[in-house]
C-alpha cells in the first residue's frame, strides 16, 4: 500500500500583503504565553519565522542563547535577516 503524498500549503501565501500584516506581530502579543518561561541562556527554534519581528523579539529576550528562526521562502528569509541587523542582534540565525 503507498502511503499517500503529503499535500499541506500555506494558505496565507507570502504575498507583500500577508508579510506587511505579520510585521505588527511580537513575542508579546503573539507569543505571550512563552515569555515566563524565557530564560537567558536559551536555544529557541522558531519555525515559520516569517519576516523575524517575534524571532527578533525572543532574541532579545535570550541574550546569552540563540534563536534560530526558519522559513520555507527564501525571500522571507531575507527579511528576518534584516530585521534582526536592524536591531543590532547577533545572536539569532
């Protein structure tokens, strides 16, 4: 028997649009629930980084850790990249 083939999109897309919404979103209002239980020291995986503005956050918040942030698009990316220079963090991949 095949095993049936994994179908799953992002609906949402990364349209100019959905990414200009997404860059309103911080670890405060999005992520807010993990924010006690931060500890400086921290590895952090944010899967679905987007344009970084809750990844860059959560860098913040760990300055002896590491938050690396992923993204299917290479495009979005570029944006977490730059996010995260803009806001002179060095510890976030």
């Amino acid at each position: 028997m095949s095993k049936p083939q994994e179908t799953a999109v992002y609906t949402h897309g990364h349209h100019e649009s959905v990414l200009r919404s997404h860059t309103w979103r911080t670890a405060a209002n999005s992520a807010a629930y993990l924010l006690g239980a931060l500890k400086p020291h921290m590895r952090i995986l944010d899967i679905g980084c987007g344009p970084g503005t809750i990844t860059a956050d959560l860098a913040a918040l760990v300055p002896e850790g590491r938050v690396t942030g992923v993204d299917r698009a290479p495009e979005v990316l570029e944006q977490a990249r730059a996010t995260a220079a803009g806001r002179g963090l060095t510890n976030v991949d």
